[in-house]
C-alpha cells in the first residue's frame, strides 16, 4: 500500500468522480452578486462567466496613470471609494491594502473586466459600505454587468 493509499485510509477519504455542478443562467445586466463561505465555489462560478484577465499595472507610474486617461481614471477611482486625491499621485507600491484593493478594482473595470473576486475581503466594514455604494452609484449611470463574489452578505443591502 503506497503511503498515499495509507492517508486515504487512515482519514477513511474515498475516491469520487466529480459530477458537474449546474450552475443556473446569471443575469446579463447590472449588478450580479454571488455570496458564500470559503470554498463554496464563487470563484469557480466568476470563471465561468467571464475568466478576468490579469491586470497591468506599471508600478512605475502613479496610481492616475496607470489608467487609459486622467479622466478615465478619476471617475473610476471615486466609483471605487478611492476618494484620497493625494494617493493618486503615488506609487501603487505605496497604497495600504484597502487602498489598493479599490484602485485594483477601478483599474480592472479601465481594462475591460466585469469580474470582482474577494469583494471588499480586505476592507473594514465602513469602508465595504463606501465602495458598495460607490459602484452601485456608478453602475446606476453606467449601465452593464459587473459580477462580483464575496464571503460579506452585509453589502447586499449596499449593493
């Protein structure tokens, strides 16, 4: 018995095949927002709407410019609750976690993505209630779909 065969034993593990999970048809215009525990499958769901792509940041440049124009870039940083004007003029490096979890977020949706994973995992509450709000505002004036996954069902009520 290999020592694998042992642990499987030993924690009584027995070998599955995976059966597909149905996953239900999700909307296709506003605001999407899958909740659940750790390891529930919300990132799995993400990937089957949209895969999101890796995003460019120049840690070379400031926060404003990493965005496709000056503009672009102020209306997604308020749009994300990144509403400390001084901190678009540093590096990202410099951005504390909240900080640049919200400029992630607005330099994604610059880009093209409409997939959050992790959203406001990072944030103290008021600062989830913020940028909860802040994107529904923006996502009121700028109609799509953006889908989001996170472990909080306090934003529900914010989204």
């Amino acid at each position: 018995m290999s020592y694998l065969d042992e642990i499987k034993a030993r924690y009584d593990i027995k070998d599955y095949v995976e059966s597909p999970v149905k996953i239900p048809e999700l909307p296709t215009e506003g605001i999407v927002l899958i909740v659940g525990t750790s390891g529930s499958g919300k990132t799995t769901i993400l990937k089957t709407v949209d895969d999101p792509k890796p995003i460019q940041i120049d840690y070379t440049k400031n926060v404003i410019e990493n965005f496709s124009t000056p503009e672009r870039g102020e209306e997604l940083l308020l749009a994300c609750g990144l509403r400390t004007i001084p901190a678009w003029f540093r590096s990202p490096k410099t951005l504390s976690n909240g900080e640049y979890h919200r400029f992630e977020i607005a330099a994604g949706l610059d880009q093209g993505n409409r997939v959050i994973d992790e959203f406001t995992s990072v944030v103290d509450r008021d600062t989830a209630k913020s940028l909860a709000l802040s994107v529904r505002k923006y996502f009121d004036k700028n109609p799509g779909v953006l889908y989001i996954a996170s472990c909080h069902r306090d934003i529900i009520d914010w989204l």
